[in-house]
C-alpha cells in the first residue's frame, strides 16, 4: 500500500464580491500546496480559479449563467527522465443553471399541504486540454451524488479538471404542512453526455464512452413527530441494477437526545450498518456512541463511546475511538477534555470527531432554547396557567 502525500504547507485563500452594479458575483479562490514524499515525484502546486456569476432569481424561477478560467501551475522535484519539471494548464469553463417553482393545493390525511414540483437543468462546457503529464497528488473523481453533478469538475482535487459537454436534469416535488414545514420531499436526477471523455481519472484508467449516467434518487420524510427518514439509490440503468444503496432513520425527541440508524450498501465494495445516539442516563450524565460494522468484512470498522458530565459551569468529556485503518490494523485513541464555560477547554478536542460519527451531536453545554432540556435549570415552583 503507498502512503500518501503529506501536504507542507498547504495555503488557501478566497475573496468574494457579490452584486456588482447589481448584476454579478465574483469569486476568487487560490491555493498553494507543497506536496512531499519519501519515493515517488514530488513539488508545489499553485491553483487559481477565479469565476463571475449573474443570478437573476425569482419566486417562481432562477437563471444563473457563470463562466471562469481554472489556472493550475506546478515546480516538480525527482521527476523521471524527460519528463518537465515545470507544468501548467489553463482551461476556461461555463455553466447555465435554470429551474422553476411550481405549486398547487393537496390533501393528504385529512390535512390540507401544499405540493410542489420543481425541475433543474444545469449545462457544463469544459474544453478538452491535455494534462497527461501533470502528477496525481490529491485527486480522484467524485462520487456520482446530488451534490456532485451540479459542479462543473467531475475530479476531487486539484490535479484535474474534466473536459465536458453535457447537461444535467433533476427534478423535486415537496409536500408542505399548511405552515411550511416539510413533511415529504422526492428528488431523481441524471446527467446526459454530448461527448466521450478524454481526460482520464488515473494514467491508464478507462475512458467514459455511454451517453448518460447512473439514475439518481433520494426521498426525505418526516415519519411523525420525532421520527426523521432519509433514503438514497444510485440505479445503472444500462446493467439493470443498483450501484449504491442507503436508508437511515433518526428519532430524537428533544435537544441532546437522540438516535441514528443505518444502512449502506455498495456493489462489490461496501455492505455496513452504522448505529449512533446521544441520550441522557442520569442527571447531569449523557452517554454518546457509534457502532460502525461491516458484514462483507465481518468485523467493526468504527467504534466510539464515552460520556459528558455537565456540572453547570464546566463540562467533562471522555471518548474512546476504534478505527480500523487497515485489514490487519485498527488504531485506539482516548480523549479527555475538562471545558470550563466562556473561559477554556482544556485536553483533546473531540468534537470534530463526534459531529462526524453522530450525525445530530450537540454540546450539553448550550445555553438558552439551544440547551438540553435535562440540562436546564430546574424551577423553583410549578408553572401554573
């Protein structure tokens, strides 16, 4: 197995300016990485790609055309024999992004909701440039979901930009309670090519010939007053079966307290359920875990656990992880932290980590409505009204 590149330094940097004369956004992002490594071709990376918009949003439809120039530079270290030390490439891009709102009344269980239907079409023109000779640092392509078919690079990363031509269509429906809040939301999406693809997403690696991806879906639900309903598929169309698979449920009654479970299923790579909460178990007390198990590996990929005592002005966390980073090897790791509220934390930081591995996680150690209910203040006397 090759380790991979340890980033040193890495600097970002991103400037922004929105409605120029009322008309346009501009974006600038850059970075600059130094990438090293004990073996293997190694060098910075200078990226820049910089972009302007003109939205023209309504209630009822929105029109977004937007252009930029992606601009990626590098100064190679132990390149092989005849190959540039340094390397550039600078590609423009457009998209065209449109949608429209449609709404009419419905009646579902005696309650009067509000449904809508909502279609998007996004256009992608990127040119072909030729960047066979530029190093694979830190890229890869991106998983096929919602949020990556309405981007303009089909690569993660910044050692590629994807040539395109191709558009994207979607469309959403939502069930409305009479005061907004949403009980019921479908979306299904595909992306349709006008072209094959020339740049590959590794040396070597196959080149996308079919006119269309995978069918994309994702239905939303508000089961009833504390239960929540989330499902994913990903179906391929042209071999007749599901690539990708998820559903997930979540009851959580009040702040601080609450429960995940589910499961995920990827063709010949990933079978696992994924067990999480957050709940109260004495005064004061709140246990927190996850249980992460793959049934095509047999054995347990994450494991967390541990408890925060809230004493009103402090709050003490300790958490155990178990990762399992290899086939052979899983790493343990112990956090502690003693927070003294508005004043210092003291210890590892786990918060990272539990907002990850428990979707719903909050602090104990909020104030105000944000609180947990058990956690509040008790009164004094009884309410009477």
């Amino acid at each position: 197995m090759v380790s991979p590149y340890q980033r040193v330094p890495q600097v970002n940097f991103s400037t922004a300016r929105n409605d120029i004369a009322g008309l346009a956004d501009l974006n600038f992002p850059a970075e600059y990485v130094r990438f090293t490594h004990p073996t293997l071709v190694q060098g910075s990376r200078v990226s820049l790609n910089p972009s302007i918009s003109a939205p023209f949003l309504t209630p009822g439809y929105f029109f977004t055309p937007k252009v930029g120039m992606r601009y990626v530079g590098y100064n190679l270290d132990r390149t092989a024999v005849g190959q540039p030390e340094r390397l550039s490439a600078t590609i423009p891009w457009m998209t065209l992004d449109g949608g429209m709102v449609f709404e009419r009344d419905a009646r579902l269980a005696g309650r009067d909701m509000t449904q809508t239907f909502e279609p998007r079409v996004y256009y992608t023109y990127v040119p072909y440039k030729d960047q066979s000779q530029m190093p694979f640092f830190d890229t890869g392509l991106a998983d096929l979901n919602f949020s990556s078919i309405f981007t303009e690079n089909r690569f993660a990363g910044g050692d590629r930009f994807g040539d395109a031509n191709q558009v994207t269509v979607a469309a959403t429906s939502r069930l409305l309670f009479s005061g907004g809040q949403e009980f019921l939301r479908a979306t299904f999406g595909q992306r349709f090519y006008f072209k094959n693809e020339e740049v590959a997403s590794a040396p070597g690696a196959p080149l996308r010939t079919y006119n269309s991806s995978d069918l994309l879906g994702a239905v939303s639900a508000r089961l009833a007053q504390h239960w929540n309903f989330d499902s994913g598929l990903q179906y391929n169309a042209r071999l007749a079966r599901t690539e990708r698979a998820s559903v997930n449920f979540r009851y959580s009654p009040e702040i601080a307290k609450l429960v995940n479970f589910g499961y995920r299923f990827t063709r010949n790579a990933v079978e696992q359920i994924d067990v999480s909460g957050q709940w109260p178990v004495s005064p004061g007390w709140y246990a927190v875990g996850r249980y992460n198990y793959s049934f095509r590996d047999g054995r347990l990929l994450e494991g967390v656990g541990g408890l925060e005592y809230n004493a009103g002005c402090w709050v003490f966390r300790v958490f155990a992880q178990r990762l399992q980073v290899a086939t052979q090897v899983a790493s343990t790791s112990i956090y502690l932290q003693l927070e003294l509220n508005d004043f210092a934390k003291l210890g590892s930081d786990p918060f990272e980590l539990l907002r990850r591995t428990v979707p719903g996680y909050t602090p104990t150690n909020l104030t105000g409505e944000f609180a947990a209910p058990s956690a509040r203040p008790k009164l004094p006397f009884e309410q009477v009204y």
